[in-house]
C-alpha cells in the first residue's frame, strides 16, 4: 500500500482558522536567545513563529474544539516569567519526592526562575542524556536536532506553533540503543504566580533495545486571576525498545493549560503511558499514539476527577499505521459540582495495518446534578482483518449500592467515597506504581471532602 495512502485523521486546529478578535502580547524579541543558539534550532523557533503570528485563536465553529470555548481566555495580559518582577515561591518538598520506585536517577526542576538539574553518574556513564533544553543546545546540539519537531509539528495549531517558538523551559532525555535504565528519572515544572505564561517541550528519545521510566509533573498553587501554559510532548520509542511514562497535571485552578503530544513507535516497540488530570481551570489537551512499526504495543491509562468550574477536554488517538500492532486506552473520569469533562477518542486503522487490535473506553462518574460529561469514540478503519472496540459510558452512583453500604452501618459520606474508589479500581489496577495509586487516591479524598 503506497504511503501517502495511510493518512491520519487530525482533529488539531487548522491553518485555515480564522483569526480571533483577541490575541497574545508576545513579540518576537521573546524568542530564546535567538541567533545565540545553533542554527537548526533558531530555524524551527523562527519558523514557528511564523505559525504563531498566522494562526488565530481556535473557534469553537471547530470540531477539536467545539466544546471548548476561549472567550474567557484574557490572552493579551499573559507576560512570561522572565519579565515578571515579583518572587515567587519555590515547588513545595511533597512534588519533589520519588512517585515511581524509593528514589530518582535524575531529577529536573524547572520554576520561574533558574531550572536545576541532576543525574546520577552510574546512569550518565550509560551515555544516557537528561537534560534542559537550554544545556541540550549547548551540549549536545545533535540529540536535540535529532528529536526536536519530529512528533510534533508547529503548525498543528496556536498553542503548539506558541510553545515550539517561546519555550525556554524543557527536557531532553535521550537513552542510547541497549541502555536499561533500572532507577525513574523524574521531572517538574513549576509554574506560580498569575499573568505568566509558562511554556514547555518535553522530548524523549529512546533508542532500539533500550528502555526507561519517566515522571513528568506540571503544577502549581491555585491563586487569583489567570495563569497560562502551553506545551508539547514528543516521545520517539525505537524498534523493540520501552518506555514507561507517567503524566500528571496539577495545575492550580486558575490555569488554562493546552498541550500537544504524540509518540512514535517502532518496530515491537512498548509504551505504557499513564495520565492523571487534577487541576487547571480549563485544559485541552491532544494526545496521539502513532504505532509505526509491526508488533507495536501502547496502552495510555487516564484519570480524572474535577469540581468547581473546572473544563478538562482530553483528545486522544491511537494510529495504527503498521500490521501487528496493539493499542489500549482506559480513560476513567468523577465530576463534581459544577465541572466538565470531555472526552474525544478515534482509533484509526491505516490501508494494510492488517490483524490490529485497538480498544477505547471512557467512563464517567456524574456526582452532582451540574455536573456534565460529554464522551464520544471513534473508529476510521481502512483494513479488513482487524479487531476493534470502543465503549463510553456516563452514569451516576447507583442508589442500590449507595443503599447497600448504608444498610451495612457505613456513614454517607464514607459509602460514596467507597463506590468512588470502586469505579475508579479498574484504572488503578493498570498503574504498576504505588505512589501515582497513592497520589491519586488522595486526590479522591481530597475531591470528596
């Protein structure tokens, strides 16, 4: 089957998209270092603020983001961290302790000011490269040409063409072919204060045979006024290579957040991607699993509980581009007073991708009646001999358990956090690490109180 058959269906903002009445105060005198830095890299920022000045804000007269409105979005009054003259707190010692296994093999934080990073020497003499971006510009300039605007291109929309062009803050990890890197690595971005906007690329690289653990944490407190974060994530895992990767967001309730991330699998290759959304005030967030080569296998396990006036609108797809190859998502999501989530799944199956199987489900939790999820899957199939399902449910606690628990002595409150826990154990059940279990139990708690 010729290439350029096996297109992929996008939901990203187009190019076409016509220019809202509002836009953002950034100038191009705000692009990092500029001629400083190598000349592959101030290429692809120059070329993608090119993309940013052309792209408008997304309407919602566009389906990726017609449940998603903007309006409220105060673009112009954004300044980035760099410019911002008061101090600000640094990341509390609870987001900076070991989530996945008793320690880290390196640990990078990123915070309005100065970003730090460590590796353990074992690991580095690995050849392993964990890095920020600006010590990856200056280092190993041949990595981050390598990986930079592979996955994920500028053009994909507003927020993607804003991160690629401005982002000062970001990882490099890069694990050469072979590499089994035993111990998490661990990163954290840290964005407080409001009026900021703090923007991120997350690469990793993780060459044939090798394998590797990664935590990436994005939070803040929740304060006044409106906090902006944009990112992109691009995860490349080679032929029969691992990666674990484990996303949270605990975003203050006052952050509009919008991301775009993609992996790329190759041949046999393994992704276990866990994602857990417990703050922002509104979050749009694209995420795609492209398996390219035979024999691939990728599973993305998502959780989510909101409250208040929180918006969480997750778009997910799982692309199977190759013969033999596997994907599973679980999203699971409870929604509290007057929240909403969203949740927008395809699973598309490419000309010759023959014995795929790929299988999507969302389920959520109403606990109030202001509540309101929204949930709707997708199959594009284009082969023949293929095995795929998906299933979305919306529900709220059933009065007969609720009765149950309560026959049994249990109080109220301890009986709906019970069946909360319940609906939310099959996603567990696929999280391998008891800390991001643990983190997200006490999100349960915290939400019920």
């Amino acid at each position: 089957m010729a290439e350029s058959q096996k297109r992929v269906i996008k939901r990203s903002t187009s190019a076409a998209s016509a220019p809202a009445g509002k836009d953002f105060a950034f100038t191009a005198e705000m692009i990092p270092n500029g001629a400083k830095e190598a000349t592959f890299l101030s290429k692809y920022r120059q070329g993608a603020w090119k993309q940013f000045q052309k792209l408008g804000l997304p309407q919602t007269t566009e389906e990726a983001w017609r449940r998603t409105d903007l309006r409220g979005l105060r673009a112009g009054s954004f300044v980035l961290p760099e410019a911002g003259k008061a101090k600000l707190p640094a990341p509390p010692k609870r987001l900076l302790k070991p989530l996945v296994g008793a320690g880290h093999g390196g640990q990078i934080v990123m915070g309005p000011g100065a970003t730090s990073a460590e590796l353990s020497k074992a690991i580095a003499k690995q050849g392993v490269v964990f890095t920020d971006i600006a010590t990856a510009a200056k280092k190993h300039p041949e990595l981050l040409k390598k990986a930079l605007g592979r996955a994920v291109k500028p053009d994909e929309g507003k927020f993607a063409a804003m991160a690629a062009a401005l982002a000062s803050r970001g990882v490099l990890l890069y694990v050469p072919k072979g590499v089994q890197v035993e111990e998490p690595l661990h990163s954290v971005l840290w964005g407080p204060g409001s009026d900021l906007a703090y923007l991120s690329h997350i690469l990793v690289w993780v060459e044939d045979g090798a394998s590797v653990t990664y935590v990436h944490e994005a939070a803040s407190p929740t304060e006044e006024g409106q906090t902006l974060h944009s990112g992109i994530v691009e995860l490349h895992v080679g032929n029969n290579a691992e990666l674990r990767f484990v996303e949270l967001q605990s975003w203050g309730e006052h952050v509009w957040n919008f991301s775009h991330e993609r992996a790329v699998l190759g041949k046999d290759a393994r992704l276990d991607w866990i994602f857990g959304a417990l703050g922002s005030r509104v979050t749009k967030n694209f995420s795609e699993m492209n398996l390219e080569g035979e024999g691939g296998w990728a599973r993305m396990s998502g959780f989510y509980f909101t409250d208040g006036e929180q918006h969480l609108d997750h778009d997910t797809q799982q692309n199977h581009m190759a013969a033999h190859t596997t994907s599973d998502l679980l999203f699971k999501g409870a929604l509290e007073e007057r929240s909403r989530s969203v949740w927008q799944g395809m699973i598309y199956v490419a000309p010759g991708a023959q014995q795929t199987d790929g299988y999507q489900a969302n389920r959520n939790l109403v606990l109030s009646k202001q509540a309101r999820a929204d949930s709707i899957p997708g199959l594009e199939i284009l082969a023949d001999d293929v095995r795929c399902t998906h299933g979305a449910t919306v529900g709220k606690i059933n009065d007969e358990e609720l009765f149950y628990l309560l026959s049994r002595g249990i109080p109220r409150e301890e009986a709906r956090r019970l069946i909360v826990e319940g609906f939310f154990d099959p996603v567990m059940q696929r999280i391998p690490f008891e800390g991001v279990r643990g983190r997200f139990q006490q999100a349960i708690v915290d939400k019920l109180k």
